[in-house]
C-alpha cells in the first residue's frame, strides 16, 4: 500500500495548514488539516488490504489475422469465506493497457469478463502480467499487486485470397537424394530411419525395429511433390514501413494457400531467416508465426541470402516479393536454381514485364500484386 500523489499532496497540505493554525492561533486551519489527516488515514484504513482472489486470463484465439477481434477472458473467483469489496485490474497487451472494473465478489464465487485486446498491428504481443489495484474513493492512497502469467497473442499479417503456383523439378531417390533432406511425401521409399514423434504408426518397419531394437520407420518421398520458396525482402531501402507490411502480407497468403494445399514450402528473408516445412495446417501456422515476427533489419544485408546461393541446386518455384526498383544482377544467380522464377514489387508502379526468364508483377499494394499473381500463374 502506498498514496498516490493526490494523497501525499492532501497530507502535505494538512501539515502546512497545522503548523499555520498553531502558528497563528486559527482553529480553522487546524480544523482542515485535521480533516486532511482522517481523509488519508481512512484511504489507507480501506486500501490496506490486497484483493484474496485468484486470477486467471485466458486468450480466445491465442493466434488471430490482423484486423480480427480476439478476446481475453478473465475469470476472478473469491477464494475467502466473505465479501470481496470492488476493486480494478489492469493488463496490459504491447503498449496499450485494458481496465476491468471488478465488482464486489461473494465468498467461493466466481465472475467472468471479458474485453478485447488489439490487433491493428502484426506481431508478437506479450499480455499481461494482471495487476489487480484497490483505491480508496477520494483517490489518496492503493493497494496494487501483480498476478497471473504473461500470455503471448500472436497477431498474423492479413491474408488475402490467392492462387497458389505449382511447379517442380522432379527428382527421383535412386538419381540421387533430393536437394531438400526434409522433404517426405506420399509413396516412394527413400530410407529406413528411427521412429520420431508424429511419424504415421503404418510406416513402422517391424524387422527393421526388432533388428535394431528402437522403433523404425519407412521414409516416403514423393519426387513430384511442387515446392515453393518465397524470399521476402527486408531491407529498408527498396521496402519502406508502409510498402514492408504489404510485402509481408503477400507472403504470408502465398505461403498460406501453397501450404493449406499441401505444398512443401521454404520461407528465407534477407536478413537470414529461413524455415522450411510440409504441407498442412501446421505448417501455415509456422509460417504466419515466422511472418508475425519478421522485421526490416537496418545493415547492409544483400537480397538473396546464401542459403540461396550455395549448395545443390534447388528446383522448384520460387516468389521474391521486394520493392518496385532493384537490380536484375541481383536475380541472375536464381534462374539457374529454380524452373520458376517470380518477382513481386511493391510500390507506385504497376505493370506486368518478363525480364531475363523471370516473371515480374509491379503492384502498388498487397491486394493489388495478389490479383496480379493470381491471374499471371491462372
């Protein structure tokens, strides 16, 4: 418990105003700060005792596009054996902080509320943790403590509808291994390896297990299986905040509708990340999760990182989603790597233009180049 600033003013005041009535012989000045000092010790009388309850928040959904609503749920039950008087939490999510007026609450009960958190903005917002604060009524004096866990709220980039492009360099297990080691797909046999969560059960290999003695599994790959990389770019330069964010959103629904689609997929930014996953729901949460956190890096990073540019060659399709102006040489070494090449600009010009083998689609925003997108690869 401590006073507020209001508080210790009131307090200061009714000093000041004693050793004037004392001074000078005014009871009405040692009248009023009489009145100071009850007023104090009353809000400290009210305000001493912190809130017996337990709190929990929840976060409904945890992952959410941006723009969407998502909702905190806190529940606060009364775990005494008598009346809880009303009291406020506060929780804060990113910057921004949410006030909930916490009525009186009766012993063993129980009360839900709810209120929404923002989402205007992508990224990785931290809630919480609750401070649940009790105020006298005059405002002199609080009780606050800090209680719960930090939630995490992961806001998406905005997605958009779009096509999803389909194209690879088949490659068969007995040529030679494929470029992508992590690459599992449907009905040729690759290897025998060691049995990992998630593996499907009917790709056991009895003999295999009773051989080595751990649980063994056939290893399916699928030559045909279309792949897809998108490079984002995150320098400053050829990118802007504002330009960035629709880049961002471009990748992220390409990324979306290939994975949803069962595409194998790769995800690489200029500053260095680079996350490959298959096919599925799960892999287009760990691509809007990747994307939720992507950020412009300030050094003089090139284009294409070398994960690009090195090793086996790749094959696939691949979509560099970057500004309106940059260097075709920056390109060059990718048409030989990949049998599909596009090229996605963000900015004020617009215009579909093929250049050296590599499709070009310049749009002025996400929803723009998706349409572009969608229509060139249709």
């Amino acid at each position: 418990m401590r006073l507020t600033g209001r508080g210790v003013s009131v307090l200061v005041a009714s000093i000041v105003a004693y050793v004037i009535g004392e001074w000078a012989g005014y009871p009405f000045f040692r009248a009023l700060a009489g009145l100071g000092a009850g007023a104090v010790i009353a809000a400290t009388a009210l305000t001493v005792r912190q809130p017996q309850v337990s709190v929990r928040r929840e976060l409904s959904p945890d992952r959410v596009e941006r723009g969407r609503p998502a909702l905190a749920t806190l529940r606060v039950r009364n775990t005494s054996k008598r009346w809880q008087p009303a009291f406020a939490a506060h929780d804060s999510a990113g910057e921004e902080r949410q006030q909930v007026r916490i009525r009186r609450v009766g012993p063993d009960s129980e009360a839900t509320y709810r209120y929404e958190l923002p989402t205007s903005r992508r990224g990785r917002i931290a809630v919480g943790p609750l401070t649940l604060e009790r105020r006298d009524p005059l405002g002199l004096a609080r009780n606050s403590v800090a209680t719960g866990e930090v939630a995490t709220l992961w806001v998406h980039p905005k997605r958009h509808p779009t096509r999803t492009v389909v194209a690879g360099r088949p490659r068969h297990h007995h040529i030679g291994r494929t470029a992508d080691d992590s690459l599992r797909g449907s009905a040729d046999l690759r290897d025998i390896r060691p049995y990992v969560v998630g593996d499907e059960v009917r790709h056991l290999h009895w003999k295999a297990t009773a051989r080595t003695g751990q649980l063994m599994v056939r290893d399916y790959v699928d030559p045909d299986q279309p792949r897809l990389t998108v490079l984002l770019d995150t320098r400053p330069e050829p990118l802007p905040e504002a330009p960035f964010e629709d880049a961002v959103e471009v990748a992220a629904s390409i990324l979306f509708a290939a994975s949803m689609a069962g595409h194998r997929c790769r995800l690489l930014t200029s500053a260095g990340a680079d996350l490959a996953a298959p096919g599925g729901a799960l892999a287009s949460r760990q691509f809007l999760d990747e994307l939720c956190i992507a950020k412009q890096s300030n050094d003089r990073a090139a284009l294409l990182p070398p994960a690009l540019t090195s090793g086996a060659s790749s094959g696939g399709a691949i979509v560099v989603v970057t500004g309106v102006r940059g260097t075709a040489g920056d390109l060059a070494p990718l048409l030989v790597r990949y049998s599909s090449v596009t090229v996605l600009g963000i900015g004020p010009v617009r215009g579909v233009a093929p250049i050296l083998g590599a499709r070009v689609i310049l749009a002025g925003d996400a929803t723009e180049a998706l349409q572009q997108w969608s229509g060139v690869i249709g």
